[in-house]
C-alpha cells in the first residue's frame, strides 16, 4: 500500500490540451502541492501539455511509473490496464466511472479489469474513485481542483464517496484538523477498505483515522484490526436503509439486523460510530486536541444559561463536574463586580468582565490534576470583539501548553465563527453539546486490548454437537429435543426433559421427572413458534391432566413426538441466541425474552467469541438491566451463571459455523443461576449435505 502514498514517479492516462479536460487538474493538484517525482502524460492525441510532452501510448514512457493514475472512459480502461501490466507498472488508480455503480451491464468491464491486474500482478484502488493525496510526500492526484490548502497533520481519510471524502479533507483542514493521508476508494475492486486500513495502522504519520463506509468487505476483518490498534478509529458508516428486510424465522435473526451488527461490531473494537457528517466532524476536531486522561471535565461559561446547558450535556456523555478547589474560586470572586453569582464547576462568569482574567482562569484550570479537560464558552458581540479575537488567539496556546484538552465554544454569528477560526490554533465548536460530545468521544477513543478470555470451553462436546446437527431436517431445523440436547453439550444448563411418543409415555415422564410440568409438541418447521400454534401447556399438575393435553396435541396437532420438562417457576426470562452475519461472522445476543422479545426489540450484541467483561456488558447495557440486579424485591439474576451462558453460547457460535440460527427463548435466569426452558437452532444447507 505504501506505493500508493509515495510514488517517485506518476504517470497520468487521460490528459490533454482539450478544453474542458478533467485530466489536467490532475496534474494541477501535483504542481500546486509540489510533488517532486516524476510526472509522465499519456493520451492517444499526443503532444504537450504545460511544457510536458504528452505520450501517445503506455508503452513510450521514457520509465516506469510507480504509480498510474487513470481517468478515460470506462470502456478504454481494461486494454490501459494491460498495458501498464505490460510496462511494468504495478500501482493505478482508477479515477473513472460509468461501472456497475452506474448499470449491472457494465460489471462485464469490471471483471476484465480484475483479470488484467491479476495477469500482471497488480493492485489498483477503484473504479469511480478520486485519488489519493499524501501531504507528507506532497502528492495530491483527485480530479477534482483542490483549491483550498490542506492543512497537514495526523488524520488519514479512507473514503467510499469521492464526494463525502472531500467534504470531510475541506472541512477538517479549516477546523484545524490537520491531514496525513486521503484515499477515496470507488468501488474497491481489488484495494478495499481493510488493506488501507491495515497500512495506516503501521504509518507513523497518521495518529488518527477517519472511514467513511456505504459497505463494509470483511467484517469480522475491520473488526481485528480495530481492535488491534491503540490508534482512534471513527467510522462513519452510511446506507444503512439497506439493511436485510427478509422475513427472519427466529427472533435473534429478526432482532440483529444488519445495522444493529454493524453497531456492536465497531463498539466492541473500540471504534467511534458517527453517523452524520456534522457529528462526525465534532468528533475529529476533539480528537485533534490532546487526548483526556479521563473524564473529569471543568465548565467555564460567560452565560449562566449555556453554563446550566453544558452540565446537562456532560452528565448525558457520561462526563463529571468535580467541584473546583476554594483557593481557585475566591481568587476569581476578587474580580466580580456585584458578587451575586454562587461560583462553582460548572463556572458562571456572567459577573466578571476581565477578559485578561479569563485567561488566568482557563490556564489555572487546565493546570488543575483533578481536571482531565475543560470546555470553555464564550459569547460576545459589539464592543466585545476585538479584545474577544485576542482571547481566541491566545487560548489555543495555553491549551498546547498544559497538554490537555480545551474544547472552546464561540456562541458568535456564522461570519465571526469564520473569523475567529482563522485566529484560533485549535478547533472551535457551535455549542456546548458538540464539545462536551467531542471531548467524551475523544476519552473513549484508541482500539480495546484483548483480554485473557475466562476458560470457559472445558466440557464442550464438539463431536456430540456436531452429530446432533447432522439430525437437522431438510428445511434445516432441529427439533426441540435435539436442540436442547445440543445446549447440553456446550454445558449450558437445561430444564431436565423427557420426549414421549403418545399419552401414556407423556404421563410416565411426568412421574418420573415430578410434577407439575410442561407438554409441548415436537413436529418441525410448522411447529416452531409453539406458543401461537397451542402446541404448549404450562403447569400440569397431576397424571390425568397430562395425559388430557396430550391426547388433546396428538388430536389436533399431530405431532411426531411430545417433550415433557419440568415445570421451572420464578426467574427473568431472556432470549439468548446466535445469529451468522455475512460479513461480521458469527453474533451473539442477549434480551429480554419471552413471546415479547421482538416487540420490546430491548438487545445487546457482540461478536463472537466473547469474554468475561463483554458479556457483562451486554447484560449492563440493556435497557432493563434493573430487572437483572434485583427489582421490587426480588433477588438478583445469579452474574456468573448469566456471564457464563453466554460466553459458552459465543463459544458454540465460534466454532460450529454451520449453526446459522439459535434461539434459547426463554432462557430462565434466577438467583440460582440459569436454565434454558425452549430452544430452536437451523443449521446452514451445506452442513446438512456434508453431515456435520
């Protein structure tokens, strides 16, 4: 990848002297960054351009180019791609478009493209991309004119959208968000998404990394190398009104959709999820100030009302107020005017007109141990703006100073934001919401070590779980005793069951397991939601009424077995379950259960497998978590059994890859521990025709 950051040498395909050429700005972009390789043209009509020949063909460059850039119709581009194969050159970009992001007919082309860079072993990043740019090794190669300077410094920008990409390398340079590298990736035939993202991991130039994403290649792939990194990750992950509308046949599969997986993904490797370019945009400048060791946050405001604000948008980014020290405060209260402002963190200094003051106040607040960052507001107008701008300039200084984050919020008009950004060294924020925001993200930001996974594999039955799968149907489900036989060979605990063919083996297994108990009907895909379909009966209490029901399921029902199980009383019911996402692999979910699940849709996802402390959060971060630590008397969820569950569950879904589905709903959860009551499990077609 590197290659494609510093070329010493560039040849561009497509320019020429013609009016309107878009291949010139090309070379524009080059010269006004001051690229200082090699710049080769190349264009069938021949001549010069700017007092460089232009080439006729691939073949007469005078050398080989480390990097070809390509913009000339689409349907030129697979012969040039064999002729730079056949120069020699092994990097392109592929700037033009009109491919199968414009016609499925054109995918044709595609493929050719792909065959020609393997024959010659290439890597091209494209089609229907717009470059890269390296302000280290001053290369710029976009299309499109670039005529805004662009502040360099440690973000990388990989970008899906050439659009969206230029939105975000324009905007950060003018908030002072420096750039170190910007690729657009198109449609990422060959150079996707995570060969970029595995170079900037190891590139010293970049600090910070920005992915704008409408798709995502290899899931559980971008998954490991965020998490690998100590380097901040934010992904702004787009289009996802594309998520899978299929009619899903377990809850797992309806409740973890596309998006939902994608969420808990990038959270769990530790990554900032934006999902609009403003947000996103806040995000990056606070990642731009020195990093907060914590998430202690001292509030300075000239407004008691922004002041009142703020607090309220650090409690909802989990930021703390720690009170100031008394020495801190009398000192300011010496410069009041009527003393009828009550000081305190958040800081009101609507009575104190000292802009000298102000920043003695802000640089004695950065220099505070018990402070990890501070968010400033200040408002101004009229005979204000003068002295208001000096303060501006010099802020930022004292923020570069004490190495701690100072996110400054100017309530100005839009023409004076534009102002005082030019004055300001650091980024300046709208309001207080998107600093206490940019600072909060900025804590938390840098991928997650993996920890040492608590053992939980001892007892797993592989070979036992896999001849179980082999005795899936043809649609692919297993039936309920084969699944909860299944549970029982990852060790995760069971109601004890017994399976009856008619009434009289239905009231024998009641006897034998005690009364009262459960009857449900075995029978397959018909039968999977068992509840609607009457195929269960809770609470029988002695041999007559079970043999009643039973009698009543084989009569109207007609199923092929019946499973009779204890009755379990109490607990909080849950849905535990697997879900095999496309491109993140296998997933695992936790919620509230029950015939409610997919209406309360209340879920925590992770992927598999997961340890001790993920699983604790899946279970901290539901909604009604309250109901798991004890509620209105009643005893707490027993943790370890619950952690327990799930990390075996997570370790079932890691290694049985042909488990396509699972649901334990419910799955009883008590003070006593867990016990899985019903269960389904669909096993993927190739499985079943292999036997595994």
């Amino acid at each position: 990848m590197k290659k494609f950051f510093y070329p010493s040498s560039v040849a561009i395909l497509g320019i020429s002297p013609r009016h309107g050429n878009i291949g010139r700005n090309i070379l524009a972009n080059l010269e006004n960054i001051g690229f200082p390789g090699d710049i080769h043209l190349v264009s069938p009509s021949g001549g010069e351009y700017h007092g460089r020949t232009i080439h006729p063909n691939v073949a007469d460059l005078p050398e080989i180019p480390e990097l070809a850039v390509v913009l000339t119709p689409a349907a030129t581009v697979p012969g040039l791609v064999r002729d730079c194969g056949q120069k020699g050159i092994k990097r392109l970009i592929i700037e033009t478009g009109g491919f199968s992001e414009l016609d499925e007919s054109r995918r044709s082309l595609e493929r050719e493209i792909v065959e020609a860079s393997q024959q010659y072993g290439m890597r091209f990043i494209g089609p229907n991309c717009i470059g890269v740019i390296c302000t280290d090794a001053r290369l710029a190669v976009p299309f499109p004119l670039l005529d805004r300077a662009i502040k360099p410094g440690g973000l990388s920008i990989l970008a899906q959208s050439g659009g969206i990409g230029l939105t975000y390398l324009h905007a950060c340079s003018e908030n002072k968000v420096g750039i170190a590298k910007f690729c657009s990736m198109g449609n990422k035939l060959n150079v996707n998404e995570r060969d970029l993202l595995a170079y900037l991991i190891e590139d010293p130039q970049t600090e910070a990394i920005l992915l704008y994403l409408e798709s995502i290649v290899d899931g559980r792939a971008l998954y490991d190398l965020i998490r690998s990194t100590s380097k901040p990750v934010v992904v702004h992950k787009s289009n996802i009104a594309e998520t899978s509308h299929a009619i899903a046949s377990s809850h797992t599969a309806a409740l973890a959709n596309d998006d939902a997986v994608v969420d808990a993904a990038l959270k769990q490797a530790g990554a900032i999820r934006a999902h609009t370019v403003h947000t996103c945009l806040q995000i990056l400048k606070g990642l731009s100030l020195p990093k907060p060791k914590g998430r202690r946050l001292g509030i300075i405001s000239r407004s008691g009302g922004h002041a009142v604000a703020a607090a309220d948008a650090a409690f909802r980014h989990n930021m703390a107020l720690p009170s100031f020290p008394e020495e801190f405060l009398d000192h300011i209260q010496e410069y009041t005017r009527a003393s009828v402002i009550r000081l305190q963190n958040p800081l009101d200094l609507g009575d104190l007109f000292h802009f000298e003051m102000y920043l003695e106040i802000v640089k004695n607040a950065l220099a505070m141990e018990d402070l990890d960052a501070v968010l400033m507001l200040h408002g101004y107008r009229g005979r204000e703006v003068e002295v208001s701008r000096q303060f501006v300039a010099k802020v930022g200084e004292l923020c570069k100073q004490a190495n701690k984050p100072l996110a400054l919020a100017l309530l100005v008009d839009p023409e004076e934001m534009i102002v005082a950004a030019e004055l300001s060294s650091i980024p300046l924020f709208p309001f207080a919401e998107e600093g206490a925001m940019a600072l909060s993200a900025a804590q938390r930001a840098g991928g997650i070590p993996k920890s040492e996974r608590l053992s939980c594999a001892e007892g797993f039955d592989q070979q036992r779980v896999q001849r179980l799968l082999g005795a899936a149907g043809p649609d692919g489900w297993l039936d309920l005793p084969e699944a909860l036989h299944l549970l029982n060979a990852a060790r995760i605990p069971v109601a004890p069951f017994v399976t009856a063919l008619d009434p009289d083996d239905a009231v024998q297994a009641a006897d034998s397991l005690g009364y009262p108990v459960v009857l449900k009907a075995v029978g397959g895909a018909d039968l999977l939601h068992k509840t609607e379909a009457g195929g269960v009966v809770l609470n029988l209490g002695d041999a007559e009424a079970v043999r009643q029901a039973a009698q009543d399921m084989m009569d109207q029902l007609k199923p092929q077995r019946l499973l009779v199980m204890q009755h379990i009383k109490g607990g909080q019911e849950l849905i535990l379950g697997i879900k095999r996402d496309p491109g993140f692999g296998p997933v695992v979910l936790l919620g509230l259960g029950g015939v409610t699940a997919e209406a309360l849709g209340d879920v925590s996802l992770r992927l598999a497998p997961v340890d001790d402390a993920e699983a604790g959060q899946m279970m901290d971060e539901l909604k009604g978590s309250a109901l798991l630590k004890g509620f209105r008397g009643q005893p707490p969820v027993k943790r370890s059994a619950l952690l327990e569950a799930i990390m075996r569950l997570a370790i079932l879904a890691d290694r049985m890859p042909s488990i396509v589905e699972l649901d334990i709903n419910p799955l009883l959860a008590g003070s006593g521990g867990v016990m899985a009551v019903d269960a389904r499990v669909r096993v993927a077609g190739d499985a079943l025709k292999s036997g595994h």
